[in-house]
C-alpha cells in the first residue's frame, strides 16, 4: 500500500468509501506523520490524536452499513480560529489561554456532517493579523520548502500559515483556514497548495473568532483545485445564525472543474504591474494567460484605477474593526486574567499580556482611526475609496470579463526573522498588495500554483471572479494547475 498521507482528498475520500483502506487507517498514518514532523515545522498547536481516532472508527462504522457522507473518513487540520466544541480555540493567542468553546463553529459542524475527521488545531498569526505566521503566541511555524542548496527556514506565509505548511507536508489531507486580506491565498502561494477565499457571505462566519468582521471569509487550503472544490462544498452554505451568510444554493463545485475556459474573457489590469515586481513574476503572469488562451479564452486588458489606494484602505478598516472586535477580550469571563489593584488595571495588565506586538498595533492604529476628530478622516474616507474600489470590478465584470488574472504574491517565501520585514512593518503589508482588493471589495478569489522561482521555491498565480462565481474560479484554476504539470511537493528535510 503507498503511503496513505500522500494521496489527493479526493483520493482518501474514494480509497476509504471502496475499502482500498479505512478512515482509522489513514488517521493513524497522519497522526503518525504529524508526531515526526511537528516538532520541527509547528503547524499544529494542538493535536486530538483520540478524538481523531475516534472519529474515523465512526466513519469505518457507517461505511460498513453503506452510509457516509461526501468526506466520510477524510482526515483535516482545523485552523486555530475555528470553535471546536470542548478543544483547543486560542486564535494563536496568550489572552484565550485554555479557552474550550462549548459549542461548534457553523463551518466545522458542516463538516463532521460530511463525515470528515479532525487531526487537530492548526497554528496561526495571533488573531490572523500577519503575513507570515511569525505572530503566534505558539511561535513561527516553519514552510516545508525550503530553497535550493540552502537550510535556511522560511516562512509560510500568514495568517492561515498552519494550515498551509500542514498540507504541503502531507500532515491532513486538507485545512480550514480564514482570508481577511489575502490569509489563504498568500500562505497557499508560498507553500505550492491550492487556495481559495470565497465570496464574502458563501461561508457562515458563527463561531469563528472575529478579525475584522466585514472582511473576515474561510475556505479551505488543499493540494489540488478538485481537492479545493469538494472542500468547499462541504464548509458552505446558508446559516441563519450569521446575519452576512447569503442564502444561496450551493452549487457542485467540483462538477465545474473541469469544464474549461473555452469562451470566457480573462481581464488583466494594468494595475498590478507593480513598481520593483520581479521578472520571474510578470514571466509567469504571460504563461497564464498564454495557458488560458491555448484552451480558448479571450485575454484582454482592463483597468482598475483604485488598485493603488486598496492597502492603505484595508490597514485603516482592518485594524478599526479589530479594535473592536478585541475590545471583548478583558480577562473578566475566560481566558488569561492579569490581576490589579482596580478593574481597569486588570484590564490593562491583561490586555498588555495577552496580546502581542502586532495585534496591540493594530488595535492601537483601530482606535486612533475611530476616535474623535479622526474618524472622518480616516475610517470614513477609507470606506469611500473601499466603495470605489468594489464599483471598479463591477464595472469590469458588466463590460464581459469573466475572470481577472492576477500575480498571488510579489514574491516567493522569504526568512523567518527576516530583519528588513521585522524592522518595517509597512513592508511585510505589502505582502496583500495583489490580495487585499477582493476582500475589500467581498469578491471570491483563488491561487493555485503555478511555477518555481530560481531557487526551487513555488510561485503562484490568483483568479478574481465575480460575486458567487467561484465555479468559474474552479475551472480556470484547473486550468492552470494542469498546464503547469509541475510537481508541487517539498523535498523532505524535516
């Protein structure tokens, strides 16, 4: 038998449903793959080695009557954001230490519905707030690739970090993960996975901890586009406890896979030619659309002029909504409790414990936008431009552009402790420089990898699509992903 942690979802999902092999026996080869590999890559904070195993025994038994669901018996990793009734939910953070949720996140529940298993709980940026997985409380989580000829560690990306290094080096067969300005597609970029950010409303957002609730959007990180679509499947659809839910039919994502592009019109905005960008980005960039066109689309050249204002935007409501959002956590009712001689003592002395650098920053840049006499001129015009910037696509997509094709990254993964990053924060923002636009403007959006740098490290490239079009994404993504035939798979160090 090969090696059950290296087979696609789809895979797993197909071997367990003929009895090629059962659910127990896949969760003990990942359980078992996690144990060597964690101390080394830290992509789980938690592991629920006897939930999981319990789970999959569950599964063999409905298998074994002729019952089971679309992921029956398919092992996932769950990013530490989601609630998971009576386990690990820390959001990467020292302020919820020992927090075990009494209810179940809506995206979750749909899961175990289907059947699928949890392995555990996924390192991530505290509170998704970075680009790189270095914020954690839990510490850096390491990316399994590394370059050519070279030991040094790199960074998976962030926020959804461990979700993506988890799937890379084969320790889930696919991961939940959460997008705010680019947290699946940029870590599904520099870890050559499969990254899809729906539609702001496609997944319910009841029980994940909030960053920034207008912009917050899951969706799972996997190895392939067909293994992205039946993930998806499963985490979307309508909940009536999450007043930004849309009530939509879910359609078969996977059905619209491999249906090709033949017809569509693929926009390319002259926007995301970026100052400094390396060649190997805009080279890759023509090989898409080249490979688009040989399957029949129609490339044409669009323009959206509020490209530039996107990041300064998004790093003003970003933060405001974080402010917010972080303003729960005091250390009065769970979590971490710093005591004072007074309440607001306790409250400060908590607060300056339990959060990190990065998430008392962004609080910091949050409350100085909202206060008085600044909120006009900030929040106010930030929520102006993300209008304009939503209206620019609208009018792509009314003039006939089905999709847009974008670079995912400006560059592939960098350094852990990368000093130029750690010394200006500004430029570990730009990361989101080709992502933070669909999340301002509640677009779906999807990087599939699609080539290699000059030192052997994955580069990406992203499909936009229109609101609720994520099949389009599908199609297209595939279409990359088979052009390239590249093999995205790190070589083993750890």
């Amino acid at each position: 038998m090969s090696d059950l942690t290296k087979l696609s979802l789809k895979a797993t999902r197909d071997g367990i449903k003929n009895k090629d092999f059962s659910a127990l026996e896949v969760t003990d080869s990942y359980l078992s793959a996690i144990e060597a590999a964690n101390p080394k890559l830290n992509a789980y904070v938690s592991i629920e080695a006897e939930q999981a195993r319990t789970m999959a025994k569950q599964s063999d038994e409905k298998l074994a009557k002729g019952q089971g669901g679309a992921l029956e018996g398919v092992p996932l990793g769950i990013k530490d954001l989601f609630a998971t009734i009576g386990t690990h939910t820390q959001a990467g953070s020292h302020i919820l230490d020992g927090f075990k949720p009494e209810y179940e996140s809506s995206i979750t529940a749909n899961l175990w519905a289907d059947g699928a298993v949890m392995l555990g709980k996924l390192n991530m940026d505290e509170f998704a707030m970075g680009s790189s997985n270095e914020t954690s409380y839990y510490g850096a989580v390491v990316n399994p690739w590394r370059a050519d000829d070279s030991n040094k560690d790199l960074v998976p990306g962030g926020s959804s970090g461990g979700s993506a290094a988890a799937v890379s080096a084969w320790l889930c067969a696919g991961a939940t993960a959460t997008d705010t300005g680019g947290s699946i597609r940029q870590p599904a970029a520099f870890t050559g996975t499969v990254g899809i950010k729906p539609t702001y409303g496609r997944c319910s957002r009841w029980g994940v901890v909030a960053f920034a609730s207008s912009l917050d959007q899951a969706g799972p990180i996997t190895r392939t586009v067909e293994d992205s679509a039946l993930m998806l499947n499963s985490m979307a659809g309508f909940d009536k406890k999450d007043s930004t839910s849309v009530d939509l039919a879910v359609p078969d994502f996977a059905a619209a896979v491999e249906r090709g592009v033949k017809g569509l019109t693929i926009g390319v905005p002259k926007e995301y030619r970026m100052e400094g960008m390396p060649q190997e980005i805009e080279t890759l960039w023509q090989q898409g659309l080249a490979w688009l066109k040989d399957e029949g689309a129609i490339i044409k050249g669009i323009s959206l002029p509020h490209t530039k204002y996107a990041l300064p935007a998004y790093y003003i409501v970003a933060p405001a909504e974080a402010s917010s959002n972080l303003a729960r956590y005091d250390g009065v009712k769970y979590g971490l409790r710093v005591n004072g001689d007074s309440i607001d003592e306790m409250y400060e002395n908590t607060r300056a414990k339990g959060f990190g650098a990065e998430v008392q920053r962004r609080v910091l840049i949050g409350t100085y936008v909202l206060s008085a006499g600044y909120y006009d001129a900030y929040y106010v015009k930030a929520q102006k431009v993300r209008t304009l910037i939503k209206r620019d696509f609208e009018q792509v997509f009314a003039d006939g552009i089905d999709a847009i094709l974008t670079p995912a990254t400006p560059s592939a993964a960098f350094g852990i402790a990368d000093q130029e990053m750690a010394a200006d924060p500004v430029k570990m923002y730009l990361n989101d420089i080709f992502t933070v636009t669909v999340n301002m403007a509640g677009l779906p959006a999807i990087a599939v990898p699609a080539g290699k740098d000059a030192q052997g490290l994955p580069l990406a490239l992203q499909l936009i699509g229109k609101p609720f079009d994520e099949e389009t994404l599908f199609a297209a993504g595939r279409v990359i992903e088979r052009s390239a035939g590249l093999d995205f798979t790190p070589k083993k160090w750890w």
